[in-house]
C-alpha cells in the first residue's frame, strides 16, 4: 500500500517536470525559431499590440509623470556571431544605443539573447543600417507600454503598471479603472518643484545621517490638497523589475504604522484645552519623573525643569507636563479625542492599501499605558494621519480630507473636478488659535529653534521616538526623528512633515528634522513669494 502511494507520488511530480519541460521548449525553440526567421527574412520590425491607457499629469499639465510610449529595442542572438565578428558588431551598433563599444562588447559575450532598448530619434537609423547588413541574428522590435519620463520622481505616489498592462501600487492602481478603461487622463495636486525638492532633501538626509528611510508631505491645510508627497527610497518605474526589495514599492505615507513620539503632544494639549482643563498659562511642578503604576515615566535624559507653564511644556517637550494633561483629563475624554482627530480611521486618502490602527491594546490598557500615549508612545499612526489631524488645528479646528487628484479628464473632453471635502470640527477655532501661539513659541524660544525663518511667523513640533521591538520594549539605538509645523502661523497656507527614520550620529530631531524644515519652508516661501509678516522677529 505504502509503495503504491509512493508511485503515485512520483508519477505525480514526472508529469508536472515534462510539462515544464514541454512549455520551455515550446518558448525556446518554437519563438526562438519565430525570432530567427524574422531576423532573416524582410521584416526587421516586430510590432507588438498597442495597450492604451491614460496618463497622469501634474495640477498645471505642464509636466507628464507617466504615459504611454512606444519604446524600440534591439535584439541580438549572440549565439548566432562567431567570436571574431563581436568587436566589429558592437562597435557599429554601440551608437545606436548609447553604450561605449566595450560595455556592448561584454554583454553580447556574455548573453544568450541580448535586449537593449535604441536611443530616441535613432530607431529608423538602426533599422535601416540593420536592413543594409542583411544581419541573420539581429532586429529590432516595437513595445508599447508605460513610461516615467522622470524616472524615480514620485515612484510610490505613481506606482508601475505590470507586463499585463494593469496597475500596480499607487495612482496606477488606484485609478486604473479610470486610466486603463476609459482611458482618462488625471490631474494631481503635486507641484512640481516642491516635490524635486522634497526628494531632494531626503536624499541630503541620507547623506548627512545616514537614514534608512524618510518621508516629507507638504499639504494646504485649509482644502486638504497633496502639494507633494516625498519617500526615500525610491525606485524607477522603467525598472521596477530590477527592484529586489519588494517592500521599496510600499508608500510609508499611508501604509507604515509608527510610533510619533512628541509631535503627539500638541493632541494631547489640544484636548486640555479644548475641555477647559489647562490654559496656556497653567503651572505645574514638574519633578523629573511621574509614577502611575508601572515603571515611573521620565523627562528625555531624565532633566527636572521644576515649576512650568503649558506653554514651556510644549517649547521643551516636557513628557511630565503632558501627562500632566492626560490625567486631568481621564482615559475615556482622552481616548475620545484619539478617535475625533482619526488616529483610528482611515484618512480615505485617494491612494491604495491604506491601513490604520485600532489600537485596541491601547484602548484596553492600564493607566500608564494612556499617560505614555499623551508624549506619542504605544499609539501607533501613519504619517498621513499625522498631516490630517495637524491639518485641522491648522485650520481653524475644521479637518479636511487629503487628497492627491485634482481633476479627471474624459476621453470626450468631459471634466471631472475634485472638490475639498471637509470631514468633521474637531476642536474650537479659539482652541486652534490658542495652540498655534504656543506652537509659535516652541519655533521661536524652544526646542524647535533650528525652524525658524527670519520675518514670518513658523508654527512647529519636534518628535524623537523610540522605536519598538519585536518581544516587547524598545530599540538601545533607533530613533525616529520627526517635525511637523505650519505658515505662515496667523494665516497658514502649507503644512509640512518632515520624518527621518533612523538617523545616525544625531540624537535629537531638534537638529535634524526641525533643519530639514527650515530648508523646505524657505524653499517655499521664495518659490511662491509669500510676504513676511511686518511684526514677526
């Protein structure tokens, strides 16, 4: 019984190797027949079928991010060449691709079937040179398919579209129905140059700190549009194939959860306020550590800053003095204010696979577990979460919804406009107000100096937070440093995040993600000419 189970088995597995075995022939030899004979015969040119789809375009229509292209690729069946004739191959094929003769001279060497894509305006040139030498082992052949004509700029916020013509992550995917069956064209909210420079920036980081990854989002505040949207690392959506790490095709933005750490803080301050709890002005004696059950909970470098105000607790980021908060307002006031700025929710943001947090072991927990959740610690966000709550102090209490489209054009010419959509009032206008001048002070006196521009009025957060591992507690080394802040203060017209995941050799994000700010807010200040503020230091 026993071996007669084993026979089955392994007839089993004999069928499915032939079958293998008959489709890899079927692909080598019968389309490596096909490919010879057109090589040989009067017809240098393959014409594969044209996959239509829409493009996407940035808010001016100026600049095309992706688009349909056809794209001709030379083929060589080294195999074909007899040693001898490679040099001389090469060197009058090298310009028609741009390579230098030696690197093409290699490669034939070293490839069964070689596929190299001709450089634009040099395709006829090519053919024709090809017809002319009556070569038996080479020809071109014409793809249409998706181009980035900017490469890696936006690659997570656009996606790739695969071999089958479908997207994949990002716009590509998200819209697909539109861009692939319609063949709409859609418009986004990105500008341009704030997106070069965005991604420009992380690329210094990386350089200045080493960082393992980072992301920078620049939003209006008062309708909820994507001005840009930046992650490093990036990849070219040309060569999404050549990508090994798949994880580098996941947008952070909106589908990595993280601790925040003290760019949570004016939340927490928020909801005092906005209860009546705390004003500004509130004193209380901080004394370098708070016990609510549990290990006591400490200042950064366990520093005692004795007697405060709301104001100071903020400009240094005192974790005592927002605990402080937390406990006038109990568990169930605060857990409601988690829940009324969208920390549980998603932001519905117009872009695929977007995930959020319950928080359910937060919500289930012990007092200190809400007390170390006031300073950003055990609550786990995404970043565009961050942008979205911010967003609402930003404006006047009103939180709007983000979004990266702006208009989705028909085929028949037929317009389809975005509109800002605003979610809910989340806190007062006076609250808003009441927490933009002690965001203002933080900019100005405190933790987040390094900030501040010369005549304007900068509204802002610094955030180092411990990075959680695997088993429980927290990583000796990691940080994620972060800063969020808004401008002009009095009438804000871009909110930006700035966060750094992992930087080396620095401890603070007062030095690294509140500098990265500063670059990006004068970078558009002096873009979009905005005027200083005639009382502002």
């Amino acid at each position: 019984m026993k071996n007669w189970k084993i026979s089955i088995v392994f007839f089993l597995f004999l069928t499915a190797g032939l079958a293998i075995v008959v489709r890899l022939a079927d692909l080598q030899i019968r389309k490596g027949s096909l490919y010879e004979a057109m090589a040989s015969g009067q017809n240098f040119t393959v014409n594969t079928p044209v996959i239509k789809r829409g493009s996407i375009f940035l808010e001016n229509g100026e600049i095309c991010l992706a688009q349909n292209k056809t794209r001709t690729f030379l083929y060589i069946s080294s195999q074909k060449i007899s040693p001898p004739d490679v040099e001389r191959i090469a060197a009058s094929l090298a310009p028609f691709l741009g390579l230098p003769e030696s690197e093409l001279t290699t490669e034939i060497q070293k490839a069964g079937l070689l596929k190299k894509e001709i450089l634009d305006g040099q395709a006829d040139n090519a053919r024709e040179y090809i017809k002319q030498q009556k070569f038996t082992s080479i020809w071109t052949e014409e793809i249409s398919g998706r181009f980035y004509p900017y490469n890696a700029l936006a690659s997570q916020l656009l996606g790739f579209v695969n071999n089958e013509g479908a997207g994949q992550y990002g716009l590509e995917s998200y819209y697909n129905s539109y861009l692939a069956g319609q063949e709409a064209d859609i418009f986004l909210t990105i500008d341009y140059n704030l997106q070069y420079f965005a991604e420009k920036a992380l690329k210094q980081a990386k350089e200045q700190w080493n960082i393992d990854s980072g992301q920078i989002i620049v939003e209006e505040p008062s309708s909820g549009r994507i001005i840009a949207l930046a992650n490093f690392p990036g990849f070219d959506g040309n060569k999404y194939g050549e990508e090994s790490d798949l994880g580098v095709f996941i947008n952070s933005v909106t589908q990595k959860l993280f601790e925040p750490g003290s760019v949570f803080k004016p939340i927490t301050m928020a909801a005092g306020l906005e209860e009546r709890l705390v004003t500004p002005e509130t004193k209380y004696t901080d004394e370098g550590s708070v016990d609510v059950g549990g290990k006591p909970i400490y200042n950064f470098n366990k520093r005692v800053w004795g007697e405060q105000t709301m104001i100071d607790v903020l400009e240094e980021s005192i974790n005592t003095g927002v605990v402080f908060v937390e406990q006038k307002l109990g568990s169930q006031t605060f857990w409601r204010y988690i829940q009324n700025f969208g920390f549980l929710e998603k932001t519905d943001i117009d872009l695929p696979g977007e995930v959020a947090s319950a928080n359910e072991g937060l919500k289930r927990g012990y007092p200190r577990d809400f007390a170390v959740a006031s300073f950003g610690q055990g609550i786990m966000i995404t970043p565009i979460q961050l942008i979205r709550a911010f967003g609402a102090i930003a404006n006047k209490g009103r939180m709007m919804q983000p979004y990266v489209v702006e208009k989705i054009v028909q085929p028949n010419g037929q317009v389809a406009l975005i509109r800002p959509k605003e979610v809910k009032q989340v806190i007062s206008e006076s609250t808003a107000a009441k927490l933009t001048a002690m965001l203002i002070s933080v900019v100005k006196n405190g933790a987040g100096r390094a900030a501040q521009i010369s005549g304007y009025y900068i509204t802002g957060k610094t955030g180092t937070a411990q990075v959680p591992v695997r088993g429980g507690g927290y990583s000796d080394t990691e940080t994620i440093q972060s800063f969020i802040g808004y401008f002009p203060a009095l009438n804000p017209k871009y909110l930006v995040l700035i966060k750094l995941d992992n930087p080396k050799g620095i401890d603070s994000s007062g030095h690294s993600a509140a500098v990265v700010f500063h670059d990006v807010a004068k970078y558009i200040i002096d873009l979009k000419q905005i005027p200083p503020s005639p009382d502002a230091p």
